[in-house]
C-alpha cells in the first residue's frame, strides 16, 4: 500500500493527477479508491480522458482544505482587480 501523501506533496501535484495519487490524499488504498469513484462517493469529480481517469487537482486541494494560493503568500483577489483596471482603462478611452 502506498502512503498518504505530505502537505508538501499534496501542493506540488499538477494540474490533475491520476486517480491512485487522488485516493492517496485522501489516505484510501487503490482498490477502496476505484470502488468509491465507480459509485461515484469520491469526493471529487473524475475525469475520464481516454481509458484513464484524472482528478483536477484544484478540487482535491479543495476538499483537503488546502489553500495553495494563500500558503504560497499569493493574493486571490487578482482576476478581480485586473477586471477593475480593464474597465478603467475602457471607460477613459
């Protein structure tokens, strides 16, 4: 059986991960993993693409409770300042 992963690991992963990597966040074997996405119980969405199935990491994090923005110092009010001055900019022109 493969370990849980670290809170490091967990905000290293890409942008999706595979379904083993997902299960193990959540500390579940391969098996207990496939059963409960099958069933559809995980608690994340899974992404079928091809034959595989992949996991956004964004939503893992999310269901962890893991905030990657913040940990990192990263400001999450940058989409809406950047529309603010997108606006600003239009309305002079």
């Amino acid at each position: 059986m493969s370990s849980a992963l670290t809170r490091a690991e967990l905000l290293a992963l890409p942008a999706t991960v595979d379904l083993e990597t997902a299960g193990r966040a959540f500390g579940l074997k391969r098996s207990t993993t496939y059963a409960l996405a099958k069933r559809g119980e995980l608690p994340v969405r899974t992404l079928r693409l091809g034959r595989a199935l992949r996991v956004v990491t964004a939503e893992l994090h999310e269901a962890l409770g893991l905030r990657p923005q913040e940990e990192a110092g990263l400001r999450t009010d940058v989409g809406a300042s950047a529309g603010a001055l997108e606006l600003s900019s239009s309305v002079q022109a």
